[in-house]
C-alpha cells in the first residue's frame, strides 16, 4: 500500500513538540488543514503546546477580567470557545473572542460604555432597554433627538498588534425608525476612525429608505430593491448579521504594534436638525478585516 507522504518515517520520527512548534508558526486555520491531511500529524495539532502560541500572550489577564469563570478542557478548546461566542468583560460593559482564521483579538464596546451624546439628558431623548438576543444587559435605543453622536474608543494596545481591523456599529431599527435614512443634500450621517496618523472617514446610511422631514411630520418613500453605493466602496451600507442584528462599517485601520495609542470611532449627524427615532444600539464591535 502506497504511504501518505505526510507520515513518512522522517516526519514520524521527529518528537512530537518539534512538529507542534513548526505548525504553531503557521496559522490556526492551517493547523486545522494539517490535522485533516494526515493522521501523523493529528496529536501534534491537538497538543496544547500548539493552541497556546495561536491564543493571544495576554489571555490569562484578559479571561481574569470576565464576569463569568471560562471552562475548557484544553487550549484548543478555548480557543475555539472564544472563536464561536464572546465572552463579558470589564463588569459586562466589554465583550471579547477571538477570530477563527488568525486566532486576532476581537472586541465589541457595549452601548454604556459608548459616548453618546445626550443619552442620560433628563428629557429622555434616549432610554435604556434589555433585549434577550443582545450579549449585553443594556442597549440604548433613541427615542427622538435631532443631534446624533456616537462614539467608542478602545486602547490600540489591546488588539493583536500587524492586524487591519474595521469597527462596526451593531444596531436595530424599530418598526417606527425614521430620520435615518441615506443622504439628502448637505445632510448626511458621517463616521470616522482614526488613530495616531491614520483617519478613515466615510458616509454611512443606517436606513435603506430616504426621509425627510417638512413642518411636524416625516415624509417617507421606499426605494425598492435598491442598492446605496457611496463613493468610499459602499463600506457605509448596512448589513445584515447572523445573530439578528444589523451592522454598518465606521471605517478601518492597521495595528502595526499597539503604540498608536486610542482608536477612536465615531458615528454623527449633526449638520441636519431634523427629528430622528427608533435607533437600538447595542455596540461597536471591532474585528479583523479578511
């Protein structure tokens, strides 16, 4: 019977954490490839001393700050826990995981941990609810105000240093949502990230139908089965997610090493001073960008 090249003698015959640390410089998903390709090198990926280069340095601090205690059986558990759901940090405010691909570090600020302008003002443009497909216990959802701000900033220091992320804004609509919607004239809604030297800017469209706003009432009409492309690629469209929710591209920046200081993210409508409502955030997620 003819042998499978990857367990010939000469690789069989290398120790085992040999094999491991020359596919721990690979990638997780090559890693996976591997296991798949050859019965030989099977133990090899499944050993901790693999998964523990693939998790980030930092976990043991970063998993001390989670609200619950993280179970798992091995590193390559974890890893993969932390690849399929979230897990809270910072008193809940926080939720971190991993990505699957390049085992990079993912983050998504929750609502009370964003700046947003005028969401404990006591006339209540805002109000804070819970909703059960939320990973947080709070998201704001804005109950009428014509001043739209939203911000999030995170430490570059806390990402996976040689990594282009984007920042996302995670959000639903109310079946009332209005004032929205995509550019009309000089009123559009812009979102910004920068850090050190680098800014990303764009023009983001939260709705897929126009409004606009005449005397007291919102006039509303449908464009539909269209497309909204902006001249920036069309990173500002929204998008549908798996877990229920929508989300809307803020813009993307390079972690070259984590000494850029704060990344900073930002969603604003503040040129148009018409009324809008029906905004549920949830948060800012940040992830790499593939």
């Amino acid at each position: 019977m003819e042998q499978d090249a990857f367990s010939s003698p000469p690789i069989n015959s290398l120790p085992e954490e040999c094999v491991s640390h020359v596919i721990s410089l690979t990638s997780p998903r090559d890693a996976c490839i591997f296991s798949l390709a050859s019965t030989g090198f099977r133990s090899a990926v499944d050993s901790d001393t693999t998964w523990q280069r693939f998790l980030p340095s930092d976990y043991v601090s970063i998993l001390s700050r989670a609200v619950d205690p993280v179970a798992f059986s091995s590193k390559k558990d974890l890893f993969f826990k932390l690849c399929e759901r979230h897990v809270l940090i910072d008193g809940g405010k926080m939720s971190f995981g991993l990505d699957r691909s390049s085992g990079a570090k993912c983050y998504m600020i929750s609502a009370k941990a964003l700046e947003i302008a005028h969401v404990d003002a006591p006339q209540r443009y805002w109000r804070w609810v819970s909703l059960r497909d939320s990973r947080f216990d709070g998201v704001a959802e804005l109950i009428e105000v014509c001043w739209l701000e939203i911000t999030g900033k995170i430490d570059s220091r806390a990402l996976s240093a040689k990594t282009r992320y984007g920042a996302y804004l995670v959000y639903k609509l109310t079946e009332t949502a209005c004032g929205l919607g995509c550019p009309i004239g000089k009123i559009k809604q812009q979102a910004s990230v920068s850090i050190g030297r680098q800014i990303s800017k764009s023009t983001v469209c939260l709705q897929t139908f126009h409004e606009r706003y005449i005397g007291k009432r919102f006039r509303k009409w449908r464009v539909p089965h269209e497309t909204v492309e902006f001249s920036n690629g069309g990173a500002g469209t929204p998008k549908e997610r798996g877990d229920g929710w929508k989300e809307v591209e803020l813009g993307a920046f390079y972690n070259e090493n984590g000494e850029d200081g704060v990344v900073e993210m930002s969603l604003r409508e503040i040129n148009g001073l018409y009324w809008k409502s029906g905004l549920i955030v949830q948060g800012i997620e940040i992830r790499p960008k593939h």
